[in-house]
C-alpha cells in the first residue's frame, strides 16, 4: 500500500462510519481523485473485508481484467484464424511501475481494467458494424461516461472513444445517438451537481492542490524520460510501429473506415494523455501517472496473430519484456532526480516491512507515529504541529478546546491510517485542506507537493491561544486572512451544515470559488486580494 493508498482507505472508512464521503469528519473534502475507485472499496467493506487488503485484491483483479479484455478485443478486432499471440500485454506484464501500482490501493488498477472494457466493448460495436449493425449499443455508452468517475483525465479517452462510437453508431439517425450521449452523460453530470453542491467545487479538491491546469513542461519531460529510459521503451514502442504496419500490409484494401477509427482511438488517447501529464509535470511517483497513456498505445495490438511477417517483432518483444522484467529498475533507490520517488520501494525502507498493508505494518513509520502518540496522550483537544527541537524535528501541542483534535503532517495517509476516524489530519499541501488547497504554490516546488502552507495558518485556524515555534505576527496576519470575505465563504462551504440553503450556495458558487486563490504568505493573504 502506498501512502496515497491509505489516503482513499480513510474516506471509505468516513463513509463506512456514516460520516459521509469526507476525510475528515464535519468537513466536506474530496480527497480522493477516482470517485468510483473510493465507492467500490466501500462494498467489500460493507462485508466487513479488511478494506486494506480489500484495495490490494481488487486492484489486482482489475489490472488481470483489464489485460485479459484487450487480449480479448485484439483477437475480435484481427478476426484471426491463426494463432494470436500475446505482444503488446508483455508491456504490462514486464513493467515494474504496473505490479507497483496495480496493488498499491491507488485506481491504476482499476484504470488499467476499465480502459480494457471500455476498449473491448468498442470492438464489439465495431463487430456489430461490420455484421450490419444492430444490438445493444448502451452498454458501451455506460461504461464510456464512466470515465472522469474513474479518474478526471479520462475524459481525454472517454472522448476519442465517443467519436467512435457516433461513426459506428450512426446508422440509428442522430436521436439514437443523441439517446446514447444521453446514457454516457447521465451519471457524470448528476455527480457533478453533487460534488458542486456537496463540496462547493467543480473538480476533485486534489486536481486544485497539484494545480492540474499549469503547465510545467521541464518537468514534465523528465518525468517521461525517467520511465522511457529506466525501461529502454524505445525498443518496444519501435517493435510495436512494425507489428502495426505489417499488420496493416496484411489488411491491405479489405480494413474498413470504421476500423481505422476504432484503432485509432487508443492510439489518439495514449497521445492526449501522455502529452497532458507531461505538459502539467508529471507526478512525483515513478511512472504511475503515465500508465494509461503506454496501456492505450499498445491495446491494438495486446495480441497479434502469428506467422512469419510477425514472428521478429514477436521474439523481439519477448526478449525485451525477458529483460525488463528480471534487471531493468530505476537507477536510484528511493528518491531520484526531481524528487521522483520510487514509491514502493521508498514505504517499504522507512517502514522496514517487505510488503506494508495494514495498519501495523506502518507503526515504525518515523514521524507519523510519535505524532498520533502525542495528540492521544494530551490532556483535552489539541493541535499536534511538528516543529523544531533540540535534536531534530518534534511534535508540538497546543490546546484547542473549542475544535476537534487535529494533526499535521505530510504523510496523510501513514497518519490517516493511525489516527482515530473523529482526529482530523491536515496537510500543507492541500490534499485534505482547502486552506493550502486554494493557497498559491511553491514556485518550482516538487511536483504534487508544491503547495507548502506554513504553520502560522494552522495554528490561526485552530482557535489556541498559544503560539508555541510559531512567529506571532505571523498568526495574527493569518487570523486577518481567515476573516477575508472570501475566505469565510471558503471556509462555510465545507465546513457549515449541509442545509438545502448551503447545498445551493455551493453549487451556484462552485465556479468561483474553483477559480479562487490567495497568496500563502499570510502577511500578503491579509490584504484580502484575490489571485488569479
């Protein structure tokens, strides 16, 4: 499990609990990018399944779905009477960041099975085309408006594969496929009215911490050599180019249009994606945000048929997918160039455990512990805020008995995993708190961490009367932030009671309090001047 992992797992166990789809009790936050990833985990808890394990499981199943979908959709897509052999699934397969990730409780499981059934429901539309047309064409429509659920950036597939579908589909004139765009939007946009009425924005809360709609290309770039060259990708995405064309030679005049546009839906989406993540810097995780865009490019063509013409590239695929999987890893252990982590391997060192789940595998955890410990062990509620001490970092209290107990610390899911469900754990860079949320960024601060909220604004918020490391003047400008008109408004449209008065006010206010930002020096945030 990685700490984004434990993340989800906390907002299933909110909602479990009856506390609703929130991190933190009393808050409205959505801190979880795949809303259908955080309602699914919610079934097997239902039946009482360790909801950790529970995360590892599925996303396992998904991931083998996925690929065993596109395996399925490359021999309808070829209607092949020889041998299909697997070659572009040996990309998945071979790919350490996919054995990471696909149980590491995150959505690339699920990701990797949906972009799978969606792919290979395409392909039996388009074998429905080929036989005449006909059949049931609103399964493929639920399953494409599923897209953003499953997480936002998906839309960019979603879309190439809406495409698609109109040109397969257009034999039931345009009311038919109007009824169709009907079924793929139904569920998105009704939970997009929720989301805007029930946490007052128009994106998931974490789109606004990592600020998904700048552009860091520098960044970006070296996010996708680190895994290009990490996995010599050059040679399969080479090996795949002459499959693809001695497979077209094959075709010769009998492909169709409708073909080619469904083989080119992937390979479009893998194109958009890649180039989205690259354009807003990647991420700080080894590979992960990148999965998607290598699955599309190489669903065409997760198995081909066998025969001369193919044989080369087949044995070449297989040599490569021999290598990668037994040598080739990053070059660095836990932390990279960038600040890229390898994710797995970085839980795994500081916790000391081989395969961290549970709870107990994260109690040597070497902050975040010592952290929960404090705040269990003060006398009433209190703020527990790390800080400086005569040997390094320590934890400091200060007494909030008008608030719940709170805890800060970056790791929100080591933390979140420890604390109780009623203690509310906060982060400086805006996962769980809109105050660092709709804060200004670090410039060039590592990327999904650039937003560091200092710690006067925590203790202002917090209602104490101490101010412990903190610069007093510092707290008092906070306190002017927090009393901002826009601010208040902010702050009431998470945290007021969910009347059918504040569910409209957050909806007809989501656009603009989406948009609204303020300078994270409380000193400059205390002139009550917008950004942006």
């Amino acid at each position: 499990m990685s700490d984004d992992g434990l993340i989800v797992l906390r907002t299933v166990r909110q909602l479990l609990a009856g506390a609703g789809p929130v991190f933190n009790q009393g808050e409205r936050v959505e801190a979880n990018t795949s809303t259908l990833w955080t309602y699914l985990l919610a079934l097997p808890g239902l039946a009482g399944v360790s909801l950790n394990w529970a995360a590892v499981v599925l996303g396992l199943v998904c991931s083998v779905a996925g690929v065993g979908l596109a395996l399925d959709a490359a021999r309808r897509l070829f209607a092949s009477e020889r041998w299909m052999v697997p070659f572009g699934a040996l990309v998945v397969v071979a790919l350490p960041p996919f054995w990471d990730f696909g149980t590491s409780g995150l959505e690339t499981g699920l990701i990797v099975g949906w972009l799978g059934l969606t792919w290979w429901l395409l392909v039996r539309r388009l074998e429905a085309h080929r036989a005449g047309g006909g059949g049931r064409a609103w399964p493929a429509a639920l399953v494409l408006g599923l897209a953003p659920l499953v997480r936002p950036d998906l839309a960019l597939f979603g879309l190439a594969v809406a495409v698609a579908l109109v040109v397969l589909e257009r034999r039931r004139g345009w009311r038919g496929v109007a009824a169709l765009a009907g079924v793929a939007a139904a569920l998105p946009l009704a939970y997009e009215v929720f989301r805007a009425g029930y946490y007052g924005l128009l994106v998931p809360g974490t789109a606004l911490a990592k600020e998904a709609s700048t552009s860091r290309w520098r960044q970006g770039y070296s996010y996708l050599r680190d895994l290009t060259d990490t996995y010599w990708l050059a040679v399969p995405v080479l090996l795949g180019l002459v499959a693809a064309v001695l497979l077209l030679l094959r075709l010769g005049r009998t492909a169709t249009v409708a073909t080619a546009v469904v083989v080119a839906v992937p390979w479009v989406s893998s194109a958009l994606l890649a180039t989205y993540v690259t354009r807003v810097g990647g991420d700080f995780m080894h590979g992960r945000m990148l999965l998607p865009a290598l699955f599309c490019l190489f669903l065409p063509l997760a198995a081909v048929p066998f025969s001369r013409r193919t044989a080369l590239p087949v044995l070449g695929m297989v040599a490569w997918a021999g290598v990668s999987f037994l040598a080739l890893r990053p070059a660095y252990d836990t932390l990279g160039p960038n600040w890229i982590a390898n994710e797995r391997l970085y839980y795994v060192v500081i916790v000391d455990r081989p395969n961290p789940v549970v709870a107990q595998d994260f109690v040597d955890h070497p902050v975040a512990p010592e952290g929960v410990a404090a705040l269990a062990g003060a006398p009433g509620p209190s703020l527990a805020l790390p800080g400086p001490g005569p040997d390094g970092l320590r934890w400091w209290l200060f007494p909030t008995p008008d608030r719940p107990s709170t805890i800060t610390w970056l790791n929100l899911g080591v933390t979140g995993e420890l604390a109780p469900l009623d203690t509310r754990v906060l982060d400086g860079v805006g996962l769980t708190n809109p105050l660092a949320t709709h804060a200004t960024s670090v410039p060039d601060g590592r990327i999904g961490h650039d937003k560091d909220l200092p710690p006067e604004w925590f203790v202002a918020d917090s209602g104490t009367t101490e101010t412990g490391f903190v610069d007093p003047a510092g707290i008092e400008a906070a306190r002017a932030a927090l009393a901002c008109p826009a601010t208040r408004e902010l702050l009431a449209s998470y945290r007021d009671p969910l009347t059918l008065d504040r569910f409209v006010r957050n909806l007809t206010g989501a656009v603009e309090r989406t948009a609204y930002r303020y300078d994270r020096d409380p000193r400059v945030a205390a002139q009550c001047r917008p950004i942006g």
